[in-house]
C-alpha cells in the first residue's frame, strides 16, 4: 500500500518526500524494521522511539512517522529517498495507519466494546458464550487471552492490545470468517489512542471504581471517567450499568446516543429481581423477549447479576433467543475469575486471580456475603514484585476468611519462605486462624480435606495462569488440573 493511502484520515499531516511509495509493513518496534518498511516513532513511558531513527534509517526504512515537537529535525539526516512524516500525536498516527494498512477490518463485522473497572473480562466471556451457543462466529480480545471461533490463540500481557496488533488481529479474524468481536476496552487504550480507527457497534459500561490513579496512569477520577467516555464518543449505542454513580452521568452526557440501561436497584430498561444466591450459582428474575423469567448463572455473586444483565442487553440487541441466553449463562465460566472447578465431591472451589489487596479483599468479602459455611482462602504473594502488599493482604485475609493457608504464588527469584513471612506480619495482627504451608499443592490438599459442602475453598491469586514461575523457569501448574488429582487421590484412598 502506497504512502498516501496510508494517511487517510489523518489531519495535521507534514510530508517531506514520496507520498506514491509503497509500504511493505508497518512498525513501532525499531527491531522489527526491514527494508520498505514504515517505522512510527512513539514517544512512551519507559522508552522513546525517536532515539531509534538512525537505526531505522541503516535497515532501510522507506518511511518515517514522528511527533512533532519531539526530535531536532536538522539532527535526523534523513536520506532523500526516505519519506518524513510530522503528526501532532503519532499514537493516533499508528492506530488509523495501522487501520489503513490492514483494510479497516473492524467495519466488516460486529465490534463490541466493553469498559469499566470491574466486570469487563466476565462480561466479555458471557456475550462470547451466548453469541456462539447462537451459531455466531466470534472473536475476543481481552485481559485474559485472545480467542478466534472458540479456539484460544494466544495470552495477552495487557488488557486492550497496541493499536497495530489490534488490527492485525482484526485482520486475522476476519479471515477466518468472525461475524462478532468482543473487546475489553482500558481507559489506558482510549486515552493513548489504541483503539482509534476501530468500528464499535455497540458499547458497554460496567462500573467506575477508583483504581489506575497513578503518574502514568490517571492522574484523578475526573481523567479516569472521560478516559472511559471516549469509548462512547465513538459509539452511538451503549449500554449502561445505572446503579452506578458514573453510569446514571452517561445517558444525559450522550443525549444524541441510543442509550439502554440495567441495574438492580434503579429503574432501569433491564431490570433483575429476586435475586437468590448461593456458594455455586447466582439466579434472578428478568424480563426476556417479553416474559419474565429466571436465568442461573453459574458464577456466584451480586456482581455476577450485574455482569449477566450486561450480557444480556447485548444479546438482545442483536435478537438472540431468550433460551439461548438462558443456556450460556448457566455454562459460562471464566478462566480465573471467581471460577467454579467441576469436582467429584461437589465442594464449592473456587480459582480467582485476586493477587493485590484491593482483589483479594473484594473476592472474600464476595463470598463470605453468601457462603453459609467457613471460607476458607489459600493465598501467596509474587516474588520481585511489590513486596509493601504482602503484610496488607495478610491482613485482609485474617479478617475476613475463617481459616487461611499461607502458601506461595509465582516466587520468581526470591525464597517463597521469605514473602510468606511478610504476609504473616500481617496476618498476626489478626484473630484469624492460619496455617503456613509453604508448597502450594499441599496446602490446596489441606484446603480440600478441611471443606464441606457448605463451605468455599478460594484459591486466589494464579487464575487463569497454567504455570508457576519459580528462580526464572515457568512450570506447568493449572489449578484446575492440581484440584482434581487431589480430589481423585482422595477418592482412591477412600476405597
């Protein structure tokens, strides 16, 4: 694709050279350049691309995109057969080249945007489920991982991906015939422009929570709130969660939009009613295709309610039968988010990834609102990371959850003894009953032979990862897998 094509859809455009050459690939990783290529240089956080254009400029790179203001251009020696490009923003610059260059793909399917603090990743994972038990052909991109019909094609490292692995995947989805596209939308990814370009036909928002107020984050609620109201900039369809502050300000801030509620306690255009939940499931009346009926879920919890009427505003939207959302809903399970594992025993364990504070005081308080039993928490803390957290989540959990197993995590470089003294510091300070069990597996076991029935076992912290990284080498540790050869050895011994 030539120069000029490229370009479309951007203002504020200097050009020095060729606009009719042509680009054999976009990129914004010095490192990947090739000849033909065109390198956008972006200005982040940890690392300035501009640094790089002489580099660029050595492989061949027959277009350059920098950020006006950002590089001496007398510096740069740009040879003539090498086209400069100046743009205000070159983050903006890469989503809409990137659009370009890939054919707009968003515009052949269905785009559905999904933003708030909480709630995206579940949300996602209903509105995929329910669309696929309709025969739809779907993509998602999230927190979690990216999927293509049904198929896991990769972990992701960030919630919303770099605006050019955005249309790449877009692209690839496409090709393989998606119909729908489910996306978790970051405030980071509105306000650094990643999702520029993209086509959403419908937007969600779940819920505000002060949370990412940072230097490179937010730098208030007040940056945080119209950060996620981008998204809506962009879409003239939404949903809204109305029991939420920020969410009843949306409607009269998009007056023009086609704006459709849901909520428990406000009235709203979706609306859930004796609500019944319990250690395995959720259940709740609401009004489907006309009739009022009663939908479970199979995640347990009053967020969970939220999530699903997310979900199903969305599948209304796009007429999906009122039995097929039903179906999906009881099914639906998210790797690693209050996640129900299916045992032999029938003990209510449940795989989240709470690993900060905030997290895992959220998930115990959660369950400790339902459960009729003990809760009882397995919990460790990650090696190099934020060693502060540690006596705080001990804490927590001595608070707050009847028994605690003290265990490790992902202890990377550091001795699993050591983090685990640290949580102890604050875990004493608690009347809470605990026991250190420094291997994970065991004190899973432990867990499982203290439990009945009416209890919940919460194995916080992995989620979804399937490894545990100990001294720089990840080994195999899916906790799904880990409980039910537990749960089978158990049985065996019992025979």
């Amino acid at each position: 694709m030539n120069i000029k094509s490229l370009l479309v859809g951007l203002e504020g455009v200097k050009v020095m050279g060729d606009l009719d050459k042509e680009v054999r690939q976009i990129q914004n990783d010095s490192r990947k350049v090739e000849t033909g290529d065109m390198f956008i240089a972006i200005k982040g956080f940890v690392s300035d691309g501009h640094k790089y254009i002489g580099d660029v400029i050595k492989k061949g790179a027959t277009a350059i995109m920098i950020q006006e203001g950002c590089v001496d251009l007398k510096s740069l020696q740009i040879p003539q057969d090498t086209t400069l490009i100046i743009l205000p923003d070159t983050r903006r610059g890469l989503a809409i080249v990137s659009t370009n260059f890939y054919g707009n793909p968003s515009s052949k399917f269905k785009l559905i945007g999904v933003t708030g603090t909480k709630g995206k990743t579940t949300t996602t994972f209903m509105i995929k489920e329910i669309l696929e038990r309709a025969g739809k052909k779907v993509g998602l991109l999230g927190t979690i991982a990216t999927y293509i019909n049904g198929r896991r094609l990769s972990d992701s490292d960030r919630t919303t991906p770099e605006s050019i692995e955005i249309q790449k995947m877009f692209k690839k989805m496409l090709d393989e015939g998606v119909e729908y596209v489910v996306m978790e939308v970051s405030s980071q990814s509105l306000k650094l422009h990643r999702v520029d370009g993209c086509q959403f036909n419908l937007c969600v928002f779940t819920n505000l929570s002060e949370d990412h107020i940072s230097e490179k984050e937010h730098p208030d609620m007040k940056d945080y709130f119209e950060s996620k109201m981008k998204l809506f900039e962009m879409c003239k369809t939404g949903i809204v969660n109305i029991d939420d502050l920020y969410g009843t300000k949306i409607p009269k801030l998009f007056p023009d939009s086609n704006i459709t509620t849901y909520g428990i306690d406000n009235s709203a255009n979706l609306l859930a009613k004796d609500i019944t939940i319990t250690n395995s499931y959720v259940d709740f009346r609401v009004r489907l295709s006309n009739r009022n009926e009663r939908v479970k879920v199979g995640i347990p919890g009053r967020f969970s309610v939220y999530n699903s009427l997310a979900a199903i505003s969305v599948a209304q939207k796009f007429g999906i039968d009122s039995e097929v959302i039903k179906e999906a809903l009881l099914e639906v399970r998210v790797p690693g988010r209050s996640e129900l594992v299916d045992n032999k025993l029938e003990l209510p364990i449940m795989i989240d990834y709470a690993h900060s504070p905030e997290s895992l005081q959220n998930i115990l308080l959660a369950v400790k609102s339902y459960t009729r039993g003990k809760v009882i928490s397995v919990f460790g803390c990650g090696g190099d990371r934020d060693t502060g957290k540690r006596p705080i989540m001990g804490e927590i959990s001595g608070k707050i959850a009847d028994f605690t197993f003290v265990t490790s995590d992902n202890p990377r470089t550091e001795k699993p003894e050591s983090i685990i003294k640290q949580i102890e510091e604050g875990i004493k300070k608690t009347k809470g009953k605990y026991k250190v069990v420094v291997d994970r597996t065991e004190a899973i076991e432990e867990a499982i032979k203290m439990a009945t029935k009416r209890d919940i076992i919460v194995l916080a912290g992995k989620g979804h990862e399937p490894y545990q990284e100990i001294n720089g080498v990840k080994y195999d540790y899916d906790e799904r897998i880990i409980v039910r050869e537990i749960i089978e050895k158990i049985i065996e011994a019992k025979k």
